[in-house]
C-alpha cells in the first residue's frame, strides 16, 4: 500500500509539472497569415505577405522564378523591406519592364523565408501563378501533343484550324524526325498582331510569332484573315519548341541551318516562290555557304529568305537520303554536348563542309569553293528582316514575322494579307490569388519539450524503482 502510494504520488507530480505554466509542447513560434500574388498584366507582378511571432520578426526573404528548362537550379531572392517587430508585413514588385517579359503563360513561383530575433526560421510552401492576362477569359483546346489556348467567341475557328496545323506538324516531326516532348506544347493565341505585342516587352514591332523552347510555349497573333499564315506559322514555331527540347544543353547549341531548316520542314516546305530563288540561287553559283548559316542570318530580305530555303532544303536532304534514326542520333550527340561538326562526324562521317559537299551534288549546284579560293564576305548581322519566320536568333525565344500586306515596302515572300482584327471586350479585372495561410512547422527541440521529456523520464524511472525494490521485498520474505 506504501509503494502503491509513492506510485500515484509520482505520476501525479509528473502531471502538474506537464500542465503548468510556460510548459507547453513545441510551438510555431512563427506564423504566415497571409500570402498573395497580384497581377498587373503586362507590365508587374507583386508578392505581399503577413507574419506574426512571438519575438520579433528581423528578416523576410523572398524567393522566386519561373518554370523553364535550366542548366542549373536558379533561385532569385529579394530582401525585403519592413518594419520589424511581432508582426511584419512585406511586399515586392517584379516589373518586367526593366527585367524583360516573362511569355505569356509561363508558370512563375514563390516562397517566404522567415526568420525572428531568436534565430526561427520558417519558409511556406511553394505557389504558382500563370503570367497571362487576366482581363482575357481564355478559353482551352487540349490534347496529348498540343494545348491552345484563346479569347474571345470570334477566334473559336482560328484555335481549331490552330491545333489541327500543330497536331499535324508535330505527328510528321515524330514520323520523319523523331523529335518528342513529354508533354503538351501550349500555343496562345492572341487575336491580332498588336494584342500580340501588347503581351511582351522588348520585342521588334513586326513580330507575329514567338517560340520559347525552354518554356514549352509559343505564342502568335492571328486574326481570322491570317489563317493560312498561321497554319504555317504554327507548325514553324512548334518545331522550334520541339527542337529546343530535344537537343537542349548547357554544353553547346543547334547551329541556325539546321534549327531554321528543321522548322521550315515541320511546316511543310518553302513558298513556291522561295523554292524558285533557291533554284536561281543554283543556277547563278549564288548560293550561301552552309558554314555562313550557322550564326545569325543576313539582314538582306532577299538574302535572309534564301538562307531559310537553303537550310530547309539541306535538313531534308539529311532526313530524306540518311533516315530518321541517324537524324535522330544527330539529335541526341547535340544533346550530349557535342559540337555540330563532331556530331556530324560520329553520325553521317562528315563534318558542316562535308554536308555541303553532298547537299550541292544532290540538287546539282556547282562544287563548294574551298578555302584557298574563297573571299572574304561581310559577317552577318543579328538585325531582323521582313521575310516570313525572320527575326533573331535567340535560343530561348524564335520569333516569325508578321503577315504583311502587299503595299510592303520591304521584299516579302508572303503574300496573305492582314486585317487586325477587334480586341474581344475585356472582363473585370481578377482578384488577387489568395493562398491559405502558412503555419510555420513546430520546432524539433525547445526548452519546453526538452523538460517534459525529462518529466516523463523520471516518472518511468521512479515506477520501475517500485516495481524493483517491491520483487527484492518478496524475495527476502521467509
């Protein structure tokens, strides 16, 4: 009965010290209580944040990127601005007129880094927001290849005719090329030119067109007059997507013959017109060498159009007379970080001369002139031009020309003719994206935890003190 006694006197003890004041299991000791990214399309958009603990709160960082094919994981962060003390609020501005715009539906992110007086820290979980215009109410036609997106009832027709051009493109591009994605390639589409170059900052006034490989995004103003263009279009720019993501490296890129040529093969071929400058080109011993087109195109539209067609003509040659599994470990060796000439070399046993050599025998033009005989030419510059799928030459972003009426005054290939088409009546603006609250996640050790471990400890200890002394009682009975 005496041991029965010290028993519940002990657990009764461990009881009151677990249930008194300032001893309380591990806390947050910081809280997120409100999380927030507003939109203010094209030009910013802003992170906003509130916190509260219980000491006070001396650095909020915040942390943000976009989704897109890297070499490397890139995290950028802002120190943000705020009055310390229990509780803090912080904001910042991303404006992408001074950074450059982000493509229309690209995933951005963000996170909170917390940290308090007593050294807490605590980081809320990953958000997303689509960068895309939310007075627009975009509507979606998407399949396992491809996914269109548009505003507006009048532009129904134009996604439609969109999407079948790109599915076709892209079963060729698997078919001939063996070019792939493991997902949808997301094509917007803006209802005229101009919503087009309203959406970004940065970009040349006659751009119609944008490939964003590294996003798996393109993007295109067409009205419902500029369908056939865009049919065109759309298969060019998907290729340049599809491209992009099969030979991407942080090692080495695509030379421009053959990222230019690939895509002019996904739409189908050149103009009738264009195919009739490559055989004048022929004829006159005109032709550019292949060496010349694997930087950035001449600014000439004559020039720059023949350097399209030369390209798409030597793509095909390669694709037609070697096949689609050697195209494909062209491909691959580019991914691996080769540089075109050993990739040519390992695959067809030849390097960019060599390609030459054999795409002029093929269409019958004269022998290449060699380096003792050529002479000097003017470097090309990195200008755009008016002829159709023109403009720089930047990784990331492939941008096509505009459809141009025949008043032109530059030498233009194409010949649809333009009509902008009415902006569809915008709907109120959408409100901010509210994101539920953060709790910040317990502290593994605190003082407090750290003394009801103890607690519990002596009270085990003091039972089986009990349990001991009470067998050693009954075993020394008579």
């Amino acid at each position: 009965m005496r041991y029965r006694s010290i028993i519940i006197g002990v657990v009764l003890l461990g009881l009151v010290l677990l249930a008194a004041p300032g001893t309380t299991w591990a806390q947050s000791p910081i809280s997120v209580t409100a999380n927030r990214a507003t939109l203010k399309f094209p030009e910013s958009l802003t992170f906003s944040m509130d916190a509260k603990g219980a000491a006070a709160i001396k650095e909020i960082v915040l942390e943000y990127g976009v989704e897109k094919m890297t070499c490397g994981t890139v995290v950028s962060k802002v120190f943000a601005q705020f009055t310390p003390g229990t509780q803090a609020s912080a904001s910042w501005t991303w404006d992408m007129r001074k950074t450059g715009s982000e493509p229309p539906g690209a995933t951005l992110w963000w996170r909170w880094r917390v940290t308090d007086a007593d050294g807490k820290e605590v980081v809320t979980e990953r958000q997303t927001i689509r960068w895309l215009d939310p007075q627009r109410q975009w509507q979606s036609l998407d399949g396992d290849m491809v996914s269109v997106h548009w505003y507006g009832d009048a532009q129904r027709l134009v996604a439609s005719q969109m999407y079948d051009a790109a599915v076709k493109a892209f079963r060729t591009l698997v078919r001939d090329a063996g070019l792939k994605s493991d997902e949808p390639t997301h094509i917007y589409i803006f209802s005229s030119t101009q919503d087009l170059r309203n959406a970004v900052y940065g970009q040349p006034s006659w751009i119609g067109g944008l490939a964003y490989g590294a996003y798996n995004i393109v993007i295109m103003g067409v009205s419902l007059n500029d369908i056939e263009w865009g049919r065109s279009t759309v298969a060019h720019e998907l290729t340049h997507v599809l491209h992009r993501r099969s030979t991407f490296s942080c090692l080495s890129d695509s030379p421009n013959w053959l990222t230019e040529g690939l895509a002019g093969y996904g739409e189908g071929g050149r103009s009738p017109a264009s195919m009739r400058r490559l055989q004048t080109a022929i004829a006159d011993d005109t032709l550019i060498s292949l060496r010349s087109l694997s930087s950035s195109f001449p600014e000439d539209s004559a020039k720059a159009d023949l350097s399209y067609t030369e390209s798409y003509s030597v793509v095909d040659v390669l694709i037609g007379v070697y096949g689609k599994d050697k195209f494909m470990a062209l491909l691959r060796a580019l991914q691996s970080g080769a540089e075109i000439d050993d990739a040519l070399r390992a695959v067809y046993g030849f390097d960019t001369d060599g390609l030459e050599d054999v795409w002029r025998a093929k269409v019958r033009a004269k022998p290449r002139v060699t380096a003792d005989q050529r002479t000097p030419a003017a470097t090309p510059t990195n200008v755009p031009t008016w002829v159709p799928l023109a403009g720089l030459q930047i990784p990331t972003r492939t941008p096509t020309a505009i459809p141009f009426t025949a008043t032109a005054t530059a030498t233009a290939t194409a010949t649809a003719t333009a009509t902008i088409a009415p902006t569809s009546t915008p709907v109120p603006q959408a409100m901010p994206t509210l994101v539920k609250p953060t709790e910040a996640p317990p502290s593994l050790v605190t003082a407090e935890s750290a003394l009801g471990v103890i607690v519990l400890i002596v009270i085990v200890l003091a039972l089986a003190l009990v349990i001991v002394i009470g067998k050693r009682r009954q075993e020394t009975k008579p």
